[in-house]
C-alpha cells in the first residue's frame, strides 16, 4: 500500500525534446508484461551516472562506467526489468556487451555510446537473446510522450509507477524536466538508487553534468532507505539533451542555480516517491537530526534509527514504544554524545529531554502522531549547528511476505 504516492495525469507527464522513449514485452522473466524499455538520445545529449557501491556491482554498472568514461557522447539506453544480469560473471558482461551492440546496430551508433541497465533476480543469466529479439519493437514504438509506459515498464516489486515531471522559467527558456525512478525494496543508496532516469531539454556542459549528477544524488536517493540493503544495480542517470537553447557550461553561469535547484527537486520527488512505494510500507517516516557536529555525524544518527527494526516495527503498530529510539541514537557510533543535551521530539511532540523522557509528554501525544501515515522523527545532539534528513518507512509483514515469494 502506498503512502500517498502522487501519480501525475498522463497529460501532466511532459515530454522533453531530444529524448525518445520506446517500451515493449521481451519476456525477460514473465509474459506478457513490458518488460524492456529504449531511450534514444539527440546528438549532442550530454549524460552522466552515479552507481552502486556494492563490490557485487552487477554487469551492466560496470559497462555503463566503461562507456561513460570513453567519452564518445552517450546516443541510447536499453533497460530490461525481470533479471538483474549480477553476480553472473564474464558470461554477465557478455550479455550486457552484446545487448549494447544489438542496439547500436539497431540505431546506427557505436557500442561504446549505449548504456544497459537491468533489474531484478541476481544470481542468474540474462536471456539477452529475448532482449535483442524485442529491441526493433521497442525502437518501432520510440516517441517522446512515452515516459509514463516507461515507469510501468522498468517496475519489479513497485506497486505504482513514480514519475514526476516540471515545466520551470529559466533565463527567458522554457525548461522541461521529467523523470521516472523504480525500487521498493533493497533500498538503502550508496551512490544513487535502484533506478533512476531524469531527463532535462536544458543544455549542461559534461564536465559540469558529472559534478551535478553527484550532487543530486547525494540530496536525494542517496537520503532514502527501506531496508538498509544496497543494491548491485544502482544507477541514477541525467539527461540534458541541449533542445530548448538553454545552455549552462559552468557553475558561475547566471542560471545555474536556478536549474540546479529544480533538479534537484525533481531527484528528491523520485527518490521519495520510492520510500512512499517500499515494500509492504504504510507510513512514510522522515528522521531530521539537528545540532550535529558535521554531516557524516547527523546522517550516522539518522540512518542508526531508519534502520532499526525494532523502531521500523513500533511504526507499523503505531506503538509508541519510543525508547526504541534512544537506543538507536545510542549505538549509533558517537562514543563522546551528551545524552543530557539531547532532545527528540515526533512532529511537534517533545518526548525526550535532559537525559531522560520529558516529565510533559504524554503517551496519547505520542499514539496520535505514530496513527498518522506520515510522521517526522526530529532529533537534536546539542553538538554542533549542522542538520540533515533521511526518509524512510515501517516495516510490516507484507514486507517479509514479499521478500519471502520474490522469487515465485
């Protein structure tokens, strides 16, 4: 059950010139399902990725870094859902490999300017021959207003489709930024999210993109968490295809910060949208740390208590067992914290002070806010002026029913 998740009107959903988008069944894993997803870019689009940490990276992370860094101009991006093609060794790269020269030949392009991306069950091989079967019905279909198929059709366990899209003012030029992003579960970034799109018509100098495309992730997807598990396929991908005669080739540029600004909007509606879909999840849960010494330190808390099982599971009981809490705080890593100097509050319900609970708060407070489907855990460490966000979710049992049957 999705935690009020906004699905655009596909009339809101715009398309953004310099980008194609086809959408078609390959049979990845199951019938009669889309399955498979094209992009084909303008030339000129400038691209840039971030990708998972995880030492397992699949194959076609490691392809993607490969034809980002050989800097021939990025032209297409081919997306299977049903098999993830990790932990699959030399003959994984090869079926990545051969399904970007499928493409290219398709598209007229070289290998090197494609990038493959797939999704779902690690541990077994891709069915490439079905993906390059499918790829000239994926290409017959390519138009520019096919962003919302393309949401449905890079889904595994998501119950909607999360897309999001913007039209902004900026230095006289209408800007297009839309965007689409999948995952549900085995969600915790390290560098990006499960999959994540977002395509602009403004123009971005490369070296300028790839410095952005990290700042954006580290304001968005790399702040969400369902389970703490990351992923080996993570990427998060930007496009700006250069079309609506916009054109940022620094930061000192005028407009920069304007466009950035929008961006990175549009990464965190994405990545949010993940949390409110996760797995079996029925509150949306924002944990604020405040007063923290640095960065690493507020997010070190904030992670310790989105983690936590045992707060995840009080959350989906709308049990105000918040001790919980504490303890997270507790063990979170900071060896000289002052619990004395520490407050906690749940939305504007202060529970803990002074080393201990707040001799105001009352329990019914507390029940009323863990009933509400979207609460916020606020917490300040008395350290420092720093503060800074993650978003997250409870735990239910519809997440292990999943997890359970993934693979049925």
């Amino acid at each position: 059950m999705a935690v009020n998740l906004h699905i655009p009107a596909e009339t809101d959903i715009h398309p953004v010139p310099g980008i194609e988008i086809g959408v078609t069944e390959a049979g990845v894993r199951k019938a009669n399902r889309r399955d498979l997803t094209v992009f084909r870019l303008a030339p000129g689009s400038s691209v840039a990725g971030v990708f998972t940490q995880n030492r397992f990276r699949a194959a076609p992370v490691q392809l993607c870094e490969r034809h980002l860094q050989a800097g021939q101009g990025i032209r297409a991006l081919v997306i299977n859902t049903g098999n993830a093609n990790a932990g699959t060794g030399e003959q994984g790269l090869a079926a990545a490999q051969a399904t970007c020269v499928a493409l290219a030949r398709e598209l007229d392009v070289a290998p090197e300017q494609v990038l493959p991306f797939s999704t779902g069950v690690i541990l077994e091989q891709l069915p490439v021959d079905r993906i390059t079967a499918a790829l000239p019905a994926a290409i017959a279909g390519l138009g520019t207003g096919n962003w919302f198929s393309a949401a449905h059709g890079i889904m595994t366990t998501d119950t909607l489709p999360k897309v999001h899209s913007v039209r902004v003012r900026i230095g006289g030029h209408e800007i297009t930024i839309t965007g689409i992003s999948k995952g549900a579960g085995m969600i915790r970034p390290n560098m990006a999210t499960m999959l994540g799109f977002l395509g602009t018509d403004a123009g971005i100098a490369q070296p300028l993109l790839d410095r952005l495309v990290r700042e954006l992730a580290d304001q968005s997807f790399n702040r969400i968490t369902v389970d703490g598990d990351t992923s080996t396929n993570d990427s998060f991908i930007v496009i700006a295809s250069g079309q609506s005669g916009l054109r940022i080739d620094s930061a000192d540029d005028a407009h920069y910060a304007e466009l950035r600004d929008a961006l990175a909007q549009a990464s965190r509606e994405l990545a949010q949208k993940i949390v409110r879909d996760a797995e079996g999840a029925t509150k949306f849960i924002t944990v604020h740390v405040e007063e923290a010494a640095t960065t690493d330190e507020a997010l070190q808390v904030a992670y310790s208590v989105a983690h936590s099982p045992l707060v995840k599971t009080a959350f989906y009981a709308s049990d105000p067992n918040l001790g919980r809490i504490l303890c997270a705080i507790g063990y979170a890593g900071i060896d000289d914290l002052d619990t004395a100097k520490l407050r906690l509050w749940l939305d504007d319900v202060l529970v803990a002070r002074d080393g201990g609970r707040n001799p105001d708060y009352r329990e019914e407070d507390g029940q009323r806010v863990m009933q509400q489907p979207e609460i916020t855990v606020r917490i300040a460490l008395g350290r420092g002026d720093v503060s800074d966000t993650v978003y997250t979710c409870d735990f239910s049992h519809e997440y292990v029913s999943i997890n359970a049957d993934y693979r049925s």
